[in-house]
C-alpha cells in the first residue's frame, strides 16, 4: 500500500511502528520520498486493513491532494487508488 504524503509534510516515523505493531498482516514499511509504503501479507479477499500515522508540517503550506495505491504485489494491476484532501497550514 502506497500513502502519499503531501508536498511540504512529513511522516513520523515512531506513528509509522506503532502502526505496524498494532496489526500482525504489517509486515514493514518504507519511506520512499514523499510517500509510505506499507507491506501487507496474509490479507484475505474480504478483509480490510485500517491503520493510522501522523504526519508534522514542514512550514506552512497550501498542498493539493495526492493519491494513495494499494495494489498486489506480484499482480499490481490488481488494484485501487484514492485521492485524499487539500491541506493548508498557516
């Protein structure tokens, strides 16, 4: 699962493990420039994976949406996308 993050925002990196030690089918993640990437196993049709991270501003910011991928690792045309919201910082 691909989160991007906004232009002008980063993730926290202690939110990031503590979410992936609140659900076993988290195996890890990444930080890969302006996004996270979360790696899941075991998750069966059906099923779904909730998970939440915090992210500071950098500076104040008016940042449009980006969009978030969750995909199959070895068939990612097997696969859904999200746009998340504006996001302005004073």
């Amino acid at each position: 699962m691909d989160i991007s993050v906004p232009t002008g925002f980063a993730a926290v990196e202690d939110t990031l493990a503590r979410a992936i030690d609140e659900d076993a089918r988290l195996k890890r993640y990444e930080i890969a420039g302006r996004k996270v990437i979360f790696y899941i196993e075991n998750l069966r049709q059906g099923e779904s994976v909730s998970l939440e991270f915090q992210v500071k501003a950098l500076y104040p910011v008016k940042a449009k949406a980006v969009a978030s991928k969750a995909y199959a690792y070895y068939q990612p045309d097997i696969s859904a996308e999200v746009l998340g919201r504006d996001v302005t910082v004073r």
